[in-house]
C-alpha cells in the first residue's frame, strides 16, 4: 500500500489584520490623513512586530492603508522583518475602508504570498475580523493584531473559505 502525504500548507493562506499603532492628535491643523504616530504608537510598533517574531509567524506580503499612522505602522513591522519599507504595498481604499473594501483588496493579493498583514484603521478594520469567523472582539485596540487562517489556495476564495480564528494580541495584553 502506497501512502501519500499532502502539504496542507501550501492550500491555506493566513491573514493578520493589524490596526495602526496609537496616533498623534496634538497638532490640530494636521487632517486625519496626515497624523503621525505618537511617542506610544512608535514604542507598540516594534514590540508587537517582535511578538509576530518571537511566534515564527513569516509574513510575505505587507499591505496597508496611504494614511500616514498606518504606514508608519507597516514601516515598522516590514523593517522588524528585515524588508525595506519600499516593499509595503499601499491601497487608497484601505483609508477608513468599510467591511466590502477589505474583502474587494483581499481577493486581489498575490497568491505567492501565504500570509499578509493588513494595516488600517477602525471601525471598518473591527467589524472586518468580526465577519470571519465566531471569535468576537468589542474594539481593537492600536497596533491590535487579528490573525485568521483560511482554507484556500488563492486570496479571490478567502471570502467563501472556511476560517479559523487563530489568535488576537495587542500591546497591553
């Protein structure tokens, strides 16, 4: 009798949603676009990319927000990856992006890459990991990571696939 093994690696794509890290509100001629982060969000930045790191999680692609506390957030994470942070892709439709838009960006990523990290902004970011799977999280905090595995080859079955919840971590916890 002849046994096969199945890499059931290879059919299952792993999403981190990650808010961005606390922001700056102080100087009030600044729009919401432009916000940097402030003093905390520029400390939880690198200890959450460390908490990734210290649980092996590789990450293959970074996407994020235009807006710049969201970027700065990818920034960071990608540097802690030991990518340059030219190597974050940037989607306009991510800034304040409702539930459907992360769905629409998500069904588009490169199938090359087997787990992504998604940095944006609440409320759409929250009620987005509450659609995916039972696991119910109130609010997520600043620089709160959601992590979700799908059953799917490619990123345009994420949606339809069945998910599993597989942890939420975030600077005060």
């Amino acid at each position: 009798m002849k046994i096969i093994f199945s890499n059931k690696l290879s059919d299952l794509k792993t999403l981190l949603l990650i808010r961005h890290a606390k922001s700056d509100w102080n100087d009030a001629s600044l729009s919401d676009f432009d916000r940097p982060l402030n003093e905390r969000g520029k400390r939880d930045a690198p200890l959450m990319a460390q908490r990734l790191l210290d649980k092996k999680i590789s990450i293959d692609l970074f996407v994020s927000s235009p807006a710049k506390r969201a970027k700065k957030t990818a920034s960071i994470f990608a540097e802690a990856y030991g990518l340059d942070k030219k190597q974050v892709e940037f989607y306009d439709e991510l800034y304040l992006a409702p539930e459907t838009i992360f769905t629409s960006v998500i069904s588009r990523l490169n199938n090359n890459a087997d787990t992504v990290a998604v940095f944006a902004h609440n409320p759409g970011i929250t009620g987005f990991a509450n659609s995916l799977t039972n696991t119910r999280i109130d609010d997520m905090p600043t620089c709160c990571i959601f992590a979700v595995q799908a059953d799917c080859k490619d990123w345009s079955e994420f949606a339809a696939a069945k998910k599993k919840f597989l942890f939420a971590d975030y600077p005060k916890a």
